[in-house]
C-alpha cells in the first residue's frame, strides 16, 4: 500500500513545492513511498522489476514525462535493489507541467512488469498549472551575439579595442519568442534596426548595410515561433578615439518594432602603434636639462662658465643664449612612454 507521497521543488529534496501553483513547463520532484504487503519480495531487476505505471487508464502516456523516466507511461522503478514482505520500498522521478497550462490529477499505480499490477496500490497527484500569458505579435530573445575579424568567421576580435576605421562582421543568433513568422522577403520583411533612437544614422554603418539604420536583413527565409533566426552584418569603426553603445532591435517593416530586449553593443576605439592594442607611443622629455658644454675660444681655451662668479644677464650675449638654448633642445634624448587611453 502507498505509506507517503511528497513533493519538492528538485532533485535536492530540500523544499517542499506546492503541486497547486506551478508554471508551465516547470520541473518538480516527486518521491512516492509504499510499503511490500505481499508474500514475495520486490526486486528492482530481474524478470518482473517493480515499478510505477500511468493509471485511469493504465499504460497511457503522461503529459508529466521527461527524458528521464523509464517510459512515458513508467516514471520510475524501485530505489532499492529488493524489498522484503513488510518493508518499504521508495519511488522517485521528475515531472514537467505541461506548457499548456491546466489542471490534472496524475494518477500512478504500482506493478511487477510483465506479471500483475498491485490491487489499492495507487496514488495520485494534484497538479494545477497557470496558463501561460498571451505571447506578443513580434518578440525576440538574444540567443547569442559574436564578432569576427571578416564575414568567413575565423578570428574573433575585442570590441572595446578596436582600431580607428577597423572593420568587422557581428553576428547575432535570436530566437522568435513571437506568434508570428518572421519572413526576409515580402512586402514586410524582418530587419534590424537602429535604436536609441530608432531610425536613426549608424556610426558603424558600410555601404553594405541595407541602409545606415538598418544593418541587415534576416540571414533565414522565415523563422516561425520559437525557432532561431541569425541577423549578420560588417560594421566600421568610426575614425577618431571613441566610446559609446550602439542599440538595434529587429522591426518588420511597415508594421512594428519587436518586443523584448535591446541589442547592446559596446564599442571601444583606440588608437595604437607597433601593434600594441589599445595603446600610443608619446614622446617625453627630461624634467631637468643637463649643463652643455660652451663653445670653445678661437685659441682653443674654454670660454668662462656663466656660473663663474657673473650673473646670466652679463655672461652671454643674446646670440649665445640664443645657441646655448638650441643645443639644449637639439641634445635632449626623448624617453617614449606608453599611455593607455
């Protein structure tokens, strides 16, 4: 006879789940416990494994099953290897509510396969599930966003560190989260759009854009509901250091824009030089300027030093300091020095 049914909210068996107030498509856990008042020992191998089978009627296939089950119609067998007259005996298995929604009683019953099904051995579970909410016309859902160096995809590329006019291939995969079947062609064909505000002019757009706000047309010939459809562009970044965010969303044409999220590209422009990313070489010079020597006499002795005892405004003439200063500049040894922007 069944001694105990229970409900948790996974595999964990950590939290009790309320069977009346599920979503659908959502996975619980359920362990049913029953107690051997045979004569015979319940094996979990062998020729008449004990299990649990659909019931009312008997043999159909559950709207409750997963890829986990025995079968459709058998959720699970016995956790123990035997169970002894008198001795109890545990069953447990996942569920997932139907994406439908509704209310149903899943009733189960035990049996020794291919031998007898057990008399006043079944149990049953309450199961209401909320209908799900109307879905939208048009929706998306970002599967997945890339870039690549060129359209053949061979080399991924950092956004946030992109050359001045770098050009490159964005490749977004997203699923049809809407009612409606996405079409390319047709007077309402499915395109990506600017956004932030829409319509408005790309800073990344080519010549091979459909136009500057509308980077590409939908790759697939349709995409019905809940499929995945790819939208493929190049892009150019702009000339000069920059950051910013570019926002698309796919609009069918002459009739909406989609619901759901933006796609959010965030880009990095950075100038650089000898192959380092990111980065330019400056130039930068000494703090201090080291003494330079003095032009020597037309006998070939040394000029006095303007620091010997004179002030500077009577130890050279205007043409010396006018020299002296040149020399400075000419002598001084840049140290190049790396600045992140």
């Amino acid at each position: 006879m069944i001694a105990s049914q229970t409900a948790y909210r996974d595999r964990t068996k950590t939290q009790l789940v309320d069977l009346t107030a599920l979503r659908p498509g959502e996975t619980v856990w359920l362990v049913v416990r029953a107690t051997n008042a045979g004569r015979r020992a319940w094996t979990r191998e062998g020729a008449n494994p004990v299990r649990l089978g659909t019931d009312d009627p008997r043999d159909r296939r559950s709207p409750f099953a997963t890829s986990d089950w025995i079968a459709p119609a058998r959720p699970a067998g016995l956790q123990e290897s035997s169970v002894d007259p008198g001795q109890m005996g545990t069953f447990e298995f996942p569920a997932r509510t139907p994406a439908g929604g509704g209310v149903f009683d899943e009733r189960l019953g035990l049996l020794a396969e291919g031998l007898t099904w057990f008399p006043s051995a079944v149990v049953s579970f309450h199961f209401e599930v909320a209908p799900p909410p109307p879905r939208p016309a048009l929706a998306w859902r970002i599967a997945e966003q890339r870039a690549f160096a060129d359209r053949s995809r061979a080399r991924e590329i950092d956004l946030s560190a992109l050359a001045p006019g770098q050009e490159g291939w964005l490749v977004v995969r997203a699923e049809n989260t809407g009612s409606t079947t996405w079409s390319r062609g047709g007077d309402r064909p499915v395109r990506l759009g600017t956004e932030g505000p829409r319509d408005r002019v790309s800073a990344l757009a080519t010549p091979s854009w459909v136009s500057p706000s509308r980077p590409a047309d939908l790759s697939e010939e349709s995409v019905p509901p809940d499929a995945v459809g790819t939208f493929e562009f190049p892009f150019k970044a702009p000339a000069g250091v920059w950051d910013s965010v570019e926002r698309f969303r796919p609009v069918t044409e002459g009739r909406a824009w989609f619901e759901g999220p933006e796609l959010v590209v965030q880009i990095g422009v950075r100038p650089y030089v000898s192959g380092i990313r990111g980065r330019v070489m400056v130039a930068d010079f000494p703090a201090a300027v080291p003494p330079v020597a003095s032009p020597t006499s037309s006998a070939g002795g040394t000029a006095p030093s303007s620091t010997a005892g004179t002030s500077p405004a009577m130890s050279s003439s205007p043409a010396t300091s006018s020299a002296s200063a040149t020399t400075r500049s000419c002598s001084s040894t840049a140290r190049p020095r790396a600045v992140a922007f």
